[in-house]
C-alpha cells in the first residue's frame, strides 16, 4: 500500500497544483490514501469550507492543519462534522474537533495524529506527553500510525521522531514549508522526514511575496500579507507500508511547474 502526504497547501496556488496535478501523481505512486496539511490553504492562512471542499473533490481524503488551523472562522462551525480533519492534538480543552483520526485503507486500520510543536510556538500542552497519552489510548485500534508533527524547531521535530519510534510508524514534519533531504526509517521501525514542504508558490518566502516579506524585514512594520505569484511547487512524500505493516520505504516528491 502506498500512501501520499502533501505538504502544507497554501492558498489558491497550492489548490490549483492539487486540482491540475494531484490526479497524475496518484496514478504514477500509485497511491490508495491520500494525506494533506491544509492549514494554509485559503488566502494564505486556514481552511475555508469551500477550499476544504475543493480539495476532496480533487483528490485528498484526509486533512491534517497546525497553528494556522482557525484562521478562517468559518472552521469553527463545520470542523466537528468532519470526520477527516484534524486540528493539533495538544490544543487546550475544551477545543472544537479532534486532533486524531482512525480509518481503514484496504486491510490497513490506519492512525492519523495532529500535534503542535512548541519551540518558538504557542504554548500549548506538551505535545510529548500529549501523544503517550494518545498512544495509550488508540494503539490497539490502529495498524500504522501516522503523525503530522507541525512544529517549527528542527531539533524538537527530530527529538519527537525519535520519541515516538517503535509506536509510530510514520512521523512527518510540517509548518517550516522548506522540505528537507533527511527521509529514513530509523531503526528500520519508523519513518521520518523533519519536513514535508509546502505545495503553492514557488518564488516567494515561504509562500508570500518576497518584496512584501523583504519590506517586513527591512522596516520592521506591519505589512498586508499576498501570495507569491509565478511558479508553484508540489512537495510531498510517498510512504509504501508491506502487509505486515511496516514502512519500508519514505520518498521526497518535489516538483514545480510554472
Ligand atoms: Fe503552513
Ligand atoms: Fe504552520
């Protein structure tokens, strides 16, 4: 079995990747589940319904997000009805929605996991912690666990992989929207990449405009958010999972089209 995870999407550019090029890229991975962190997949922060929408109709069964996840207010409302949309875990109770999901893909009972990171973030409930406890909980219920860790520290991201080698089975970083070339199944147990990448603009700064972002920095003012336009990029992984449920082997996908 083979299963996709997108990169954070990000804004009407990403969704357009999705909608013009997710279809062949399925076809070529030949992918049977499909995972994407759309915490930024409309303007450039949060989830609309409409995008949310959009996207299953292109292809995505499952949707993990991060801190982004309520800026689009609209979440609040129809999170709870979602049975494949997840906000971080480690969110303070009472929350709307839930930051783990369950569901089955061909004979595979798969275990899907949102956490926040908390260097340089909010600070939120250990998400350390917070996932023994989860572990604890719905272990037995899944056959592969999966984790979208959404953090911003690199060493926090691979302090958590190492944490939860052995339990997990896939432990896949998001939030920086730079992928990274460090994918490997560490002690031949659990897959790990410290991150996925975005999917959307390619020649912005992290998916903004780079005279926007450059001007930001050069002030130090406020300064109204736009996406980068130009070329776009599609980053993800391809994780195939043998029939006794091991991942046996992680791969970077980054494409770009103009
Ligand atoms: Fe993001
Ligand atoms: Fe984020």
């Amino acid at each position: 079995m083979n299963i996709l995870f997108i990169g954070d999407i990000m804004g009407r550019a990403g969704r357009n990747v999705i909608k013009s090029h997710l279809k062949e890229i399925q076809s070529e991975y030949q992918i049977d589940f499909t995972i994407a962190n759309a915490e930024n997949a409309s303007g450039y922060a949060g989830l609309a319904k409409s995008s949310y929408d959009e996207l299953m109709q292109a292809g995505i069964d499952f949707f993990t997000t991060g801190n982004h996840v309520w800026a689009q207010k609209e979440i609040f409302d129809y999170i709870e009805r979602c049975d494949n949309l997840l906000r971080p875990a480690n969110y303070p109770s009472p929350c709307p929605g839930k930051g783990y999901g369950i569901v089955r893909v061909n004979k595979i009972r798969l275990g899907i996991i949102n956490l926040s990171g908390t260097v340089f973030m909010d600070a939120l409930d250990n998400p350390f912690s917070v996932f023994d406890t989860l572990y604890a909980s719905i272990s037995n219920a899944c056959d592969f666990l999966l984790i979208d860790f959404h953090a911003e520290a690199t060493s926090e991201k691979i302090a958590f992989a190492y944490h939860a080698c052995g339990r997990a089975q896939a432990v896949l970083g998001t939030h920086t929207h730079v992928q990274t070339a460090d994918e490997r199944i560490i002690d031949g147990m659990t897959a790990a990449i410290t991150d996925v990448g975005m999917t959307g603009p390619a020649d912005g700064v992290i998916g903004i405009d780079k005279d926007i972002i450059l001007k930001s920095f050069k002030t130090k003012r406020p300064v109204r958010f736009e996406l980068a336009q130009g070329h776009r990029q599609f980053n993800a992984v391809r994780l195939q999972v043998d029939s006794s449920f091991r991942c046996t082997k992680i791969e970077r996908i980054y494409r770009t089209y103009p």
